[in-house]
C-alpha cells in the first residue's frame, strides 16, 4: 500500500512539474513575439530612408520626391 501511494505521490509531481514548465515555455514563447513584433530593425531603416527621400540636399538642393 505504501508503495502505491509513493507512486501516486511522484506521478503526480511529475505531472504538476510537467504542466508548469509547460506553462512557463508558452508564456516565454509568447514573449518573444511580442517583442518581435514590437521592435523590428527593419522599421527604423524604413523612417532613416524615409528622412533621407523627403530631405533636400545636393547641389540643387532637391528631394528625391520631385
């Protein structure tokens, strides 16, 4: 009997220890994306480029949007 409620007892723990790694994973995965989401690089060479299209310069001092 003792043996049984031993192996109930680590099967459960077990099972707690599974779920909760489990849990914190997908919270960490979930984390991630959103901090890819949130800041991509590609975003600020975007509004850089963006400066540089609608900035006046050259000799002529024009922009590339004329």
């Amino acid at each position: 009997m003792f043996n049984f409620v031993r192996l109930v007892l680590v099967i459960s723990a077990l099972g707690l220890t599974h779920t909760y790694a489990d849990d914190e994973t997908t919270s960490g995965i979930q984390e991630y994306r959103d901090l890819l989401a949130d800041i991509n690089p590609a975003e600020l060479w975007i509004l850089s480029g963006e400066d540089l299209w609608f900035s006046a310069a050259g000799p002529n001092e024009a922009s590339l949007e004329k």
